[in-house]
C-alpha cells in the first residue's frame, strides 16, 4: 500500500469514527430505541445504527433505476382507488380490518410483471407504456398512492353522523370539499416537518420497516442487514403464511366465531354478571386473554411492528387504568356506573337506556335546554369516562414529555441539512431534488379556501376564526406527536382536546364542533402520514419530487372514492348503523363520533366537566399528565441507566385511546404476541427474527384481508345475508359467546325508574 492509499485509509476510518460520534451524541434525547454496541456496528459497516431497520432496509441505491413511469401511475391510480374503496366499505364493520398498503404490495407485483411481460413496448407522446423490468422503486410509488388516503377519511365520518344523528344530508359539494380539505392542507407542513421527523434516523417509523421487509422480498434483494440465517427464503415463507392466514381466518371469521370471541370463563357463568364483566370481551375486560383472530390482535396496530419496549407502556396503561382503576370506579358506583355496562362504545340516559338526542334538539339542531332538563343527563360507561380522563392526561404529558426530552434534538434538526445527517440513507437522499416550498405553500392556499367554503356556503354554524383557531392547535402538536410516534409506532390524537376546546368556545352546535374536531386532528395526522409516507420513500430511495405529487392526486382520488362508497352502504345496505345490522355494520366509530358530538357539541363540556357536574373530576388528568413527565425526566437524571428511561407517559396514556371502539380483547392479546415475538424471540433468536419477523406480520395482515373479502363477497352479501342463516351460522360455536351477560352489555344494577 503507498503513503497515499495509507493515508486516504486512515483518513476514512477517522471521518467513519467521527460519524459514529455524531451519531451517539444525538444522546441530547435518550432514544430507548438505540443500543450503542449494534449502533457502533451498523454505522461501521456504513448502515443505520437500528437493527430493525438494517434487517428491512438496503443501505444502498441505484439512482438508475426507473420509477416516475406511465406503469407506475396507471396502476397507483387503480389502487388508490381499490383500497380506500375497500377501507372506507369495512370502515363501518365490527370486528373490521385495516387493508394497508401491504395488499396492493402484495398484488400489484405480480400485476407489475404481467405489465413488463405483455404490454407491447409503444410510446404514446414519447412516453414509453413498457419501459422493461418492473421494478422495485415503481413497486413503492405504486404501494404510497395506494397507502395514502387507505384509511377511511375522517370528514366521511361528519358526513355519517349528519345523517344517522341529526337527518342533515347536505350535496357533494359540500362532502367533497370538506374531505379533500381536512385530508390535505397538513400536506402543506411537509417541508417543515421532513427536517424533524423523515431524516434523523432516530425517526424510524416501525410501521414502514414491515412495509420495507416486503418489498426486498418481493424483489429477492439481498443485503447486509438480512443477516446469514439459513433456512427457507423470505419469499417461500411469505407464501406459507400468507395462504394459511387466508384459510384459517374463515374459522373465527364465519364457522367458529366463538374462536374471536374466546371467552371461555363467561361461557361457564353466562349469566354471573360480575364474571362476565371482568372476563368478556364486548363488555367486560377481557381478563379471559385469548383469541384466535388476527383481526381482533391487529384491530389497533400490528404487535410485530410496535417495540417492545413501546408495547409494554402499552400494556402497563392498560392494567393500570383498566383493569384496576376501572374495576374500583365501577363497583364503587362512581358516575353511577353500575346502572350501565362496564364498557360500551355508546351513551345512556338516567333510564339506562341510550341517550336520545332527538328529544334535546331544537329544530335547527341545536340544544333545547328545558328539554335537556327535563330528560336527563348524559351518562357514560366506565371504560368510556376513563379514555376522556386518558386523553386529557395524554395532551399535557406530551407537550412537558417534548420539552424534557426531545428539546435539545429539535433544536440540533432545525440546524443541519440533509447531507448532514449521521445517517447513510439521509445521505444517499440529499442526491435528488428536494420538494420547493411554495408547492406547499399552494396547497395549503387551495386547501384553505376550500375550508372557508364549506364553511361559509352551508349551514355549518362554524365560525371562520374558530377554522383559524383549529388549524394553528394541529400546527402546535405535529413535531412533538411526530417524533413520538416516529419512535413508539404510538400516536397521540387531538380529537379530545379540539372537542374540548370548541365545546367551550362554540356551545350547543354538534355540526360546527364536527368540523373543528376534524380539521383540528386530521390536518396533523395527515402531516404525520405525509412524513411516514415521506419516510417509506427515504428508505427506498424515491424522489421526493415524485413522492409529493404522487401523495397528492392519490389523496383526491382516494377521498372521492370513500364518498362514493359510502353513498352506495347507505343506500343499498338494511339497517345501516344499526346496533343489530346482522352482518356486522353497525357503525362503531360513527357511534363513538355521534356520542361525541352530542356530549361536546350539543350538551357542552360545561355540563359534563365543569365544576359541580357528573365528570368533573376528570380534569384532574390534565394536572396528572402534565407532572407525570416531570417525575420520570428527574428519575431519569438522577439514574440515567434504570429502566425508567423506557417509561413514556404519553404512550402510557394514549395507548389505549382507541378503547372505545377497541375492547380490551384487542389490547390483552395485542401485548401477549407482541411480548411473544418482539421480546423473547428478538432476545433469544435474533437472526430468525432478523429475517422473519416482519414479513410475517405483512403475511398475516395481508392474508387476513384477503380472507375478510372472500368470506363477506362469497357467503355474507349474496343472498342478502341468507347462506347459513339456518345452520352454520347458529350452531353452538358461532352463538355461545352472544348467550352470556356479556353479549347482552348487562349491567351489575337494573334500573328502577331513573337513577343519578
């Protein structure tokens, strides 16, 4: 070797060391995900210094290699309209399923490969219809258009209880551009928001790392992070899965529900109330702890993408509060709760009936309060008061959570580039050409002015300042609600505190508080989606020119497909939104938004949480998640190396916020797999969980989903719902778990005349 190559070698390996230095002292905030030993190593070997991501993600890129094609558009287009379509169909189902972008993953590689292998290679305006090989940066730009708008939009939900709740069905202009408003003008923080949450590698968005497993498998790439492990290939193991995900469901799914429903102790003692209680899953606790379904595990979020660490907070809230705070308030006869279910995703009056909002309303939808007075108050389940207190505790603790943890790390981003970053993906991005900011700037303009003409132009009783007011709350919580979901796959919802708010400030109008509520948490959450999305694209490398327009004409299309779709259930479907629609399209979010809306919008916060009112000492969750924070940074200081520095109360707080419509059926199971695999097999068999883990969690999801669709197309639909009416569907294992006092909600005291 000469002086010269000596000295370039040595000089790499002291810039390496400086890396490995920069890296570390991103210790200005304690990432409970990082362990110094594997990130010494992956940054070495020139990769991330997280082992999650090295095993999902290649740390090279080949900037040759096509994706802004015509293929790749005409089929992102086909699924952005498949999947929200689907999405949006069994939004308004229980047990549902969240079809991701894993099924159009899935499908649209074999779809890509027919393209490459029969579309004839003709241009049309010299654009090539077949630019050859389908390719794996075409394959993510198609999953992105399908995962961007794939979740039932927020506003659609506005537009349901408008009809069930109140009888208002306004035309589609109004729905059009209220959906296509409160989905994109978070688009517009994108420029912001990718200095804080896309490029420090600290921000490792779990969810992207099983989207990102998939994709090196589907196209059989090969890099260091996979490790050495022998074995079956990634692919053959993702068949297996996902063709037995496909059988299995249709037990628990049709011909064994008491399989989802595996609550064994209640089928001892139907009729023990307080057994089944504590032991039920769709109105008690769910201390019977098993379940077949990988729906009801999944119902929250996948248990093999979520740390462990992350889910343990999880769990540690939910015991906490659920099954030992609740219990105490229940048979405490706080709240009078004993004249009602344990848990219930509904409202009731002093009758412990449901609560009938039609006798409190004046004719243009707003409170009668003599009526009110002489009816009742509103009452809610145990369960349901807890999650208010929850998401009080869950706003405070997360902005004292931000400025003890995570200041010093902000202010770091806020000053270094992208080709700065200790990071050999943020690097391989800083090659391509960054989104200008004005792009941003137009839509937020076009976005604005949409807002303002829904609501100026129907009658919405939503004033513009209180659409000013909504927007500047989601613009304060994104960076800190962003970085801890980009570090515990957890994200914390402003839905609360945005009712809150408009409760006191516009009282008694349920439309405006809709409206406030929804632009308020959907223009951050979908900047947070935008900067997931934004994430999955810095891993594999697309241009972010591409990406952003990409995003954008998906989420138009994808929000008018959901309005479709949604028109045509309400239409065509008996009994939509019904407690007993017989196959399961009882609406259980658009329960829990109507409820909402009456408790927020048409009664007040004033006559629910002030003082002297039933739920007044909920607030005090505001107080308690604002020094909880505190007391774990000082613990923290003062032992920098216990395990306190895994405790994170907003995660402990909001874990459990989607209880209800979740039971707790959804998050007992949920802890029990995610302890299963991403603690003891991580721990104890790192190399299969390297290679497996998360592509069996995209086999199990995507052949859940695949299996919903076929049982509800093939045997549920036809025949308006008739096959198996008369056998299959009333043996004893699709009946045994609805035969209890916990299928029947029955409360510990029955009612004699009005109570409270």
């Amino acid at each position: 070797m000469s002086v010269y190559d000596e000295h370039n070698s040595l000089g790499s390996a002291v810039e390496k060391q400086q890396v490995v230095v920069d890296a570390l002292a991103l210790d200005d905030f304690d990432d409970p995900n990082i362990d110094r030993e594997e990130a010494l190593a992956g940054i070495l070997e020139d990769d991330s210094p997280y082992p999650e991501v090295r095993s999902a993600v290649a740390n090279t890129d080949d900037t040759t290699i096509p994706c802004n094609t015509f293929r790749a558009w005409v089929m992102g287009f086909i699924w952005a309209i498949i999947v929200p379509g689907l999405n949006q169909f069994f939004f308004f189902r229980y047990p549902s399923v969240t079809i991701t972008g894993t099924v159009a993953q899935l499908l649209s590689f074999p779809m890509g490969r027919t393209w490459a292998r029969v579309v004839p290679n003709w241009k049309i305006f010299g654009i090539s219809i077949n630019p050859g090989p389908f390719t794996i940066k075409e394959h993510v730009l198609v999953t992105i258009m399908a995962t961007v708008g794939y979740q039932s939009a927020y506003a659609t939900d506005v537009v349901a209880v408008q009809r069930v709740y109140y009888n208002q069905i306004f035309n589609f202009g109004y729905q059009w551009m209220m959906v296509m408003s409160t989905q994109m003008i978070g688009f517009s923080l994108g420029g912001v928001m990718r200095r804080f949450l896309v490029q420090p590698p600290s921000m490792i968005w779990p969810t992207n790392l099983v989207t990102c497993a998939l994709f090196n498998t589907l196209h059989t790439q090969t890099y260091a992070g996979i490790g050495t492990r022998g074995g079956i290939s990634r692919l053959r193991f993702f068949t297996y899965v996902w063709l037995g995900g496909i059988c299995w469901y249709f037990f628990p799914g049709y011909l064994f529900q008491a399989l989802s429903y595996f609550t064994w102790v209640c089928w001892i003692a139907p009729d023990n109330v307080v057994v089944n209680q504590l032991f039920g899953y769709q109105s008690g606790l769910g201390m019977s702890l098993i379940t077949f379904d990988w729906a009801q595990i999944t119902y929250t979020i996948s248990p093999l993408a979520t740390p462990w660490w992350a889910e343990a907070n999880v769990i540690a809230g939910f015991i906490a509060f659920f099954w030992i705070l609740a219990p105490i308030f229940y048979y405490t006869n706080t709240w009078y709760s004993k004249y009602m279910p344990m848990q219930s995703r509904t409202s009731f009056d002093n009758t412990g009936g449901a609560y009938d909002v039609s006798k409190i309303l004046t004719p243009d939808n707003q409170l009668n309060l003599t009526a009110y007075e002489e009816y009742s108050p509103l009452f809610l389940s145990t369960t349901f008061a807890i999650a208010y207190g929850l998401s009080f505790a869950s706003i405070t603790s997360t902005i004292m959570h931000a400025l003890l943890f995570f200041r010093k790390q902000i202010w770091t981003q806020a000053r270094r580039s992208l080709d700065e970053q200790p990071d050999i993906h943020a690097r391989l991005m800083s090659k391509y050409r960054q989104v200008p900011q004005w792009w941003y700037m137009t839509t937020f303009v076009i976005m604005f002015v949409f807002g303002i003409i829904c609501i100026e132009v129907w009658s919405t009783d939503f004033p513009v300042w209180g659409f000013v007011l909504t927007l500047l709350i989601a613009f304060f919580y994104i960076i800190p609600i962003g970085m801890i979901q980009a570090i515990t796959n957890q994200q914390i919802g402003l839905n609360v505190i945005t009712e809150l708010i408009v409760g006191y400030a516009i009282p008694g109008r349920p439309l405006a508080m809709m409206m406030f509520k929804t632009w308020g948490y959907i223009t951050m959450y979908q900047a947070l989606q935008f900067a997931s999305d934004f994430k999955l694209g810095h891993y594999m490398k697309i241009p972010p020119r591409t990406m952003f327009w990409a995003q954008v004409t998906a989420s138009v299309v994808a929000g008018t497909v959901q309005l479709g779709v949604q028109a045509w259930m309400f239409t065509n479907i008996e009994d939509m939104c019904s407690p007993q629609q017989k196959d399961g399209f009882i609406c259980p979010t658009t329960q829990v938004f109507g409820t909402a809306s009456i408790i927020w919008g048409v009664i007040g916060p004033q006559r629910q949480f002030s003082a002297g009112q039933v739920y007044h000492n909920l607030v005090w969750f505001f107080l308690i998640g604002a020094i909880c924070p505190v007391i774990a940074w000082l613990v923290q200081m003062k032992w920098p190396n216990s395990w306190v520095r895994y405790v994170n109360f907003p995660v402990i707080f909001n874990g459990t916020s989607l209880i209800p419509p979740a039971s707790a059926v959804n998050y007992v199971t949920w802890g029990i797999v995610g302890f299963i695999f991403q603690y003891i097999i991580r721990k104890r068999h790192f190399s299969w969980w390297t290679k497996y883990n998360y592509v069996l969690s995209a086999a199990l999801d995507s052949g859940l989903a695949c299996s919903i669709i076929l049982i509800f197309f093939c045997l549920q639909f036809p025949a308006n719902g008739t096959i198996g009416a008369n056998n299959v569907l009333t043996w004893w294992g699709n009946t045994v778990f609805l035969k209890t006092a916990d299928g029947a909600a029955t409360p510990l005291w029955a009612v004699n005349g009005t109570f409270g």
